[in-house]
C-alpha cells in the first residue's frame, strides 16, 4: 500500500469504557474496510473485556508459538494492531469483538499504561501517537486529531510535497539527504462559518498557522506546533517520539517535537503549495478555554529542559528570533495585564500624594496625556496584507474591516485568558489539560457556568480596576483637580465583563429568566447544615456541592472549599501569607489620609453588627434574607448614615479594614496550623492495629476543629459577603448586557445576525 491509516484507541475493549465508543469504532473499520484501515488499541488483561482478552490471548499464542507459551505466559500489558474481519452483532446486542477484528501484530510491554497527573504519569495524546508509532510502517508520518480532515484535491498534492523532504537534485531511492525532519503547511479552518466566534479563532490560527509559520521558516526557528505537519517517520521512530509525553511540563506536547528537531540539527520546514482542514472552537467560553490550557502548557515550555538547551546553543540573533518563536507572545500578554494594574494604581498614588494631572503634565511625562492608539494596533497589519494578498486589495478590504470591531472584543477578553493562564501556570507549579468539548456555535451557555470559568480570571480582576479607578476620579473630584478619562483602561474592564454574555448565542426572554433565576438561586443559597454539625465520616470538601455541573453547587460552598485549600499548603507558605498581607497593611497605612481612619471606625460598628447579622443567621438555620441584610448593613448603611463622608473616603476605609481583617484571618490560622496540625490527607492514613486508628480519630478530630475555625472565619471576617457583592454585581451587569441584547434581538433580529 501507498498508505497506511492507524486509529490509535487507547481505551477500545476496556471495560470501563463506552461501549457505544466501541461500536462507532467498528462502524468505521467496516466502512472503510477496503481500504488498509488499521485499529490500535492498549491491551491490559485486568482491565480489558473478556471478548478482548479472548481475542488477544489467542491471537499471541498462535503468534508465539514457537516460544510454547502456556496461557499464563500471556502478555499482561501489550500494544496491538488489528484490523477488520467481519461484522456480527454479539448476543444481547452487544460488541462481537472476536468475531469483527483480526490481530495483526501484539508489541508485549511489561508496564501498563499509566495515563494521567498524579505521580508525573503519561500524558494521553502523546501515549496515543508513540502506540501509534511503534506500529507505523513508511518513510513519512502524519498525526491528525478528531477535528482534521482534508479534501480529494489537496490529498493529490500529497506525493509532490513528500518531496520537499529531499533536495531537488537527490535521487529518489537516497533517503541520505534531507533538506528537513518536520514539513507544516496551512491550514483550511472550516469552522469560519460556525457564527462571530467560529470565524474570530479562523482568523486567528489563519494568521498563525499561515502568517506566522512562514516567517518563522523562514528565519529558521519553525518548530512543530500542530499535528496535521508531516514528520521523517524513521527518525521520530530512533529520535524521541512525535512529542513528549510528561503531563506536568509537556501540556503542549508538540512544540517539543520542534524543540528535539532544532536541538539535533535538523530543520523544521513550511509549504504554502497544502491546505489541510481542521476545526476550531465556534463558542465563546470554549475558545477562551483553549487559550487558557494552551497557555499553561507555555509555561511548562519555559520550564523545560529542552529550552534551556537550546539558548543556550543559539546566538543572540537566533535567540531572539526563537523567543518569538516559543514563548514571547504568550509572556507579553502577561506583561500588558500586568501593566494595567501598575498604570492606574500609579494615578491612584500620585493623587493620594497630592499630584494632580497637571503636576505630571509638567515634567514632561506621557503619563499626562490619554494613551488610545497602542502598538497592539500594529498587530492587525499583517493580517490585513496577507488578506489583500489572498483576495485582492477589494475583497481583502471588505473581510477585514467588518471584522475588526468584534475581534478587538474577543481579544481583549481572550489576551486576558492567556495572561490569567501564564500567571497560575507560574504561581503553582501546574499546568492542567482543559477538555473544551467544543460545543455548536448555538449552543446557549448559563450566566453561571460563566461564573465558574471566568470569575477569578476576568471578573474579580475587571471589578478590581473600576474600583480602584472609582477612588481615584473621586478623590480629584475632591480635590478640584483634572482627572484621566482613561477611556481605554475602562473599555477593557467593560469588556473582561460583558464579552462572555456578548457572544453568547440565542438571548431570548426565556433563557434571560432561565438564567437570571439559576444564578440568583446559586448566588444566594448556602447549605443548611455548618461545619461543626455535618458528618464526620471524610473530608469535608468532598461533602460539599462546588461541581460546574452540579445542580446544588452554592457561591458559598464554592469559595469555602477554596479557604480550606489552606491547610494543604506548607506552614512556610501561610507565614509568607500572613508577612504579604501585613506589609500591604502597613502600606496603606501609610498611604492613606488621617481623615480616613475616622471612617474606619465607622465601619468597624457596622462590622460589629454584621457579626451579629450572622450569628442569627446560623441560628435560624441560615435564612438568605439575614445574608443580604448582612451584605445591606455592611456595603450601603454607612454611605446612608455618614452622608457627608466621600466616596474615595469610604473606599479605602473599607479596603483598610478588610486587609486588617485578613492579618488577623492569617494570623489565628497560623496559630491553628501549628497547634492542631490538620492533616488534608487524614483518611489515608494506615489504620492496621489500635494504636493507628487512635492517631487517625485525632487527626480527623483536630482536622474538623481546624475546618471549623477556617468556616467562622470565612463568614464573619466577610470572605463571603465580599465574593456576595461581587457576584451580586455581576449578575446585575449580566441582566442589563443580556436585556438589551434581548430587546435587540426581539426588534431586528441584530444580535444574532451577527453572531
């Protein structure tokens, strides 16, 4: 054959897996059953169907038989190719897998298959491609995902651009020369019709797959980013693999492929002659999603051995052309959300220090004038020309300038995904496959799931912004003094904010009230039971509803499951903790007026009363009419009662206070953590005599009297209340984005005619 398709299945046959997955699979080997179609699939005989085992085992004692196995020497772990045979239906309808496949080739493996994070296990995808690989026969070898394909007409070009492995002048039987290990070539995203955010993330791996990757050949730091690339197979077979398979610094799996070409010597080419298909996220929380996991995965890059090596190698020429070429795009938008924050916490310092606008304006700073045109705008240029170049200089003008409002949305939102991605990516250590599932384009997703994907990313940090910017226009307001309209710094927030429900398909009356009463429900309930009356038979987070997809997950579960994260992190960790929290303390000490410690013991009587708010909440089994009378007294009573008090004054009395309030918070855990000991992982301890279950009664006793302090706490030093109002404001910012697209839709139809 010319040819050869491998379906690699690690979990085909097994008997946790999904028999239906099974079927589909045999579907497929069937139809095309004319063509050299093979299935390879990961053999474990404890975990494997006994059909499967069946098949395996008689297949290895024919093959081995010059060995004289007996059938306890039959292989325990094995990869094995099949290929189809017949079809027929087992009884009761089941999967006849004898009967439907013929083993062609068992490679016995003494270790299982260990697929996953927990002790730097094996990463699925790059597992799947090495069985794949270990089975492959021919000269050149393509990985393509479930969201690939390609058309008759590009498939003809295949055997002329095989030939750009070779120099023109080799001769076709001498495999000696090579002009390159890897060849890449663009990429058809056929998912640009699939509605505004199907052709957003077209346009954007267009522009990378096309754009970028040409230029990158060209300065000879290509690397190998995607699996439709066609790859020397006999060298990726001796030389490494088709990517590297560790799951906690090799998330994005085939870059390395790139990294391990570059550091041998070999060249990583791009053809502009091939267009292969491949699909996209077409909605909005998946295609940011995507961005976040692949994101992480950069950062596990910076953290590889392989970059290290290589700029080390490199020149310094060559060193910054393969900056761009791995990590630079993703570490920039870190550095340009990084410096939003700097850039209005600097104005809210220079007017606290009594430096107005036209103070700054004196020295000759830029600080002074309003920053609208950006260098990110220079970004959208080389777009603009590659698509004059493609369609003419008309055409190209008409794709590109309709697009612009919406990309510079999706972007502004989805650049923050990658910043908020890099920046967990290097605070903990983790990198994480995030499954997007890839939903339709008119699938309507929930005010809640966006909750739950984008609170910590983009809703908290956008909220922190306009608060802050909220203080500074009020104390020049104050003051009498110009202020910085900051249009752009507010577009931005206001976008982190509103895009999610922007984008979101099929706003009608009915799903607004769907979704309005779902959110209200999970915003305001709390469980009726505390932690001191639950039952002490495990950990409590696992007692707890915080799932996305749990019906009765609560906001007040979900954040208390993240303050008892705390005892799992190091005594040195939590005395870090509390020394960062004192020392903002004492920065804004320092910062503030004295007129504002006036109002902080304002504030501390109001504190005083939101305590007792709860207490009787608890009492009365935890009615939400006390949580929102708690939340009134805390947030708005004092603005009632102290009228002649400025905002800007209120703000950071408030913002003292709670600070204060967390140095103490960190400061009685710490005492706890050192006197209790709470141990997270209490259930695993060993319980083999009386002596063990002893030391297990107590570390599960002080554990729950450790969880106990850590839920007072929460509550009554207004953890709770604080996450309360922000999800109070976002469900009302939620309402209003959704109605008026609503009001949109139901008069024109304008909101869905563009998405």
């Amino acid at each position: 054959h010319v040819a050869q398709l491998i379906l690699a299945h690690q979990t085909f046959g097994r008997r946790k897996s999904n028999s239906a997955n099974d079927a589909a699979v045999l579907y497929l080997l069937e139809r095309f059953r004319d063509w050299p179609i093979f299935l390879v699939f990961d053999y474990d005989s404890r975990e494997s169907r006994e059909p499967v085992k069946r098949l395996v085992e008689g297949a290895a004692q024919s093959m081995f038989a010059g060995l004289r196995l007996r059938k306890q020497d039959a292989p325990r772990h094995a990869s094995v190719m099949a290929r189809y045979r017949c079809h027929k239906a087992a009884e009761g309808g089941g999967v006849a897998y004898q009967e439907a496949l013929e083993v062609v080739e068992i490679l016995p493996r003494y270790y299982p298959l260990l697929i996953g994070t927990k002790n730097f296990m094996t990463q699925g995808k790059a597992a799947n491609q090495l069985s794949a690989l270990r089975f492959a026969g021919g000269h050149y070898i393509q990985m393509m995902d479930a969201n690939m394909g390609a058309s008759f007409g590009e498939a003809c070009k295949v055997p002329l651009i095989l030939r750009q492995f070779q120099p023109s002048a080799a001769s076709p039987a001498d495999r000696k020369q090579v002009r390159c290990r890897i060849l890449g070539f663009r990429e058809f995203i056929f998912t640009e019709q699939h509605g505004a955010t199907g052709s957003i993330m077209a346009s954007a791996e267009w522009s990378f797959g096309t754009i970028c990757q040409r230029f990158l050949a060209g300065l000879d730091v290509r690397m190998h980013y995607g699996h439709p690339d066609f790859i020397d197979a006999f060298w990726a077979s001796n030389r490494g693999s088709l990517s590297k398979a560790s799951p906690a610094i090799n998330l994005s799996e085939d870059i390395f492929a790139g990294f391990n070409a570059r550091m041998r010597g070999e060249r990583s080419e791009h053809s502009d002659m091939l267009a292969w298909e491949k699909g996209r996220e077409s909605s909005f929380n998946a295609a940011s999603q995507f961005f976040v996991k692949v994101s992480k995965g950069n950062v596990g890059v910076m953290r590889s051995r392989d970059l290290k090596i290589l700029s080390e190698r490199l020149n310094v020429v060559d060193n910054m052309s393969f900056y761009f070429a791995s990590i630079a795009f993703y570490l920039n938008n870190w550095l340009i959300d990084l410096s939003i924050q700097i850039y209005i916490l600097v104005f809210v310092l220079l007017t606290l220090a009594s430096q107005s606008l036209e103070d700054v304006g004196e020295l000759g700073s830029m600080l002074a004038a309003e920053w609208v045109i950006s260098m990110g705008i220079i970004a959208m240029f080389p777009r603009f020309l590659e698509l004059t170049l493609e369609y003419g200089y008309l055409e190209g003008f008409i794709k590109f300038v309709p697009s612009i409002p919406g990309i510079m949305a999706a972007f502004t939102f989805i650049n923050k995904s990658i910043a908020a991605g890099v920046f967990e990516a290097m605070t903990t250590g983790e990198a994480k496959y995030i499954g997007t599932g890839r939903p339709n384009a008119n699938t309507h997703y929930s005010w809640r799931e966006c909750y739950f994907i984008h609170c910590q990313t983009h809703y908290y940090p956008a909220l922190q912004i306009l608060i802050w910017y909220v203080i500074y226009t009020s104390i020049t307001w104050e003051r009498e003094t110009s202020a910085l309209p900051m249009f752009v710094i507010l577009a931005t927030a206001f976008a982190w904010l509103v895009a999610p429900i922007a984008f979101c398909p099929q706003p009608t009356f009915t799903s607004l009230a769907r979704d309005l009463r779902e959110f209200w429900k999970f915003v305001v309930a709390a469980p009726k039971l505390s932690v001191r009356n639950m039952a002490n038979h495990g950990p409590l987070e696992d007692a707890l509803h915080t799932g996305i997809k749990d019906a009765q997950s609560t906001l007040y579960e979900v954040w208390l499951v993240q303050a008892l994260q705390h005892k799992r992190g190091s005594k040195m960790l939590h005395f870090v903790t509390l020394l960062w929290n004192f020392l903002l303390f004492a920065v804004l000490l320092g910062l503030v007026q004295a007129s504002v410690f006036t109002w902080v013991w304002n504030f501390f009587i109001f504190f005083a009363a939101h305590c007792v708010l709860m207490e009787l909440w608890r009492c009365f089994e935890r009615p939400e009419v006390l949580v929102l009378l708690a939340f009134v007294v805390v947030f708005f009573v004092p603005l009632v009662v102290c009228p002649e008090m400025y905002v800007a004054n209120a703000l950071l009395a408030f913002i003292l206070l709670v600070q204060g309030l967390e140095v103490v918070k960190c400061f009685a855990l710490l005492v706890l953590r050192l006197w209790l000991h709470p141990n997270a992982y209490w259930t695993k301890m060993p319980d083999r005599d009386e002596a063990d279950l002893e030391k297990k009664k107590v570390a599960a006793r002080n554990n729950r009297r450790y969880d106990i302090l850590v839920e007072y706490l929460y509550v009554n030093f207004m953890t709770y209340e604080l996450h309360l109002f922000r999800a109070l404001l976002i469900l009302f910012l939620n309402l209003a984005a959704q109605t008026v697209l609503v009001l949109l839709d139901a008069a024109c139809g304008l909101h869905s005619c563009l998405l």
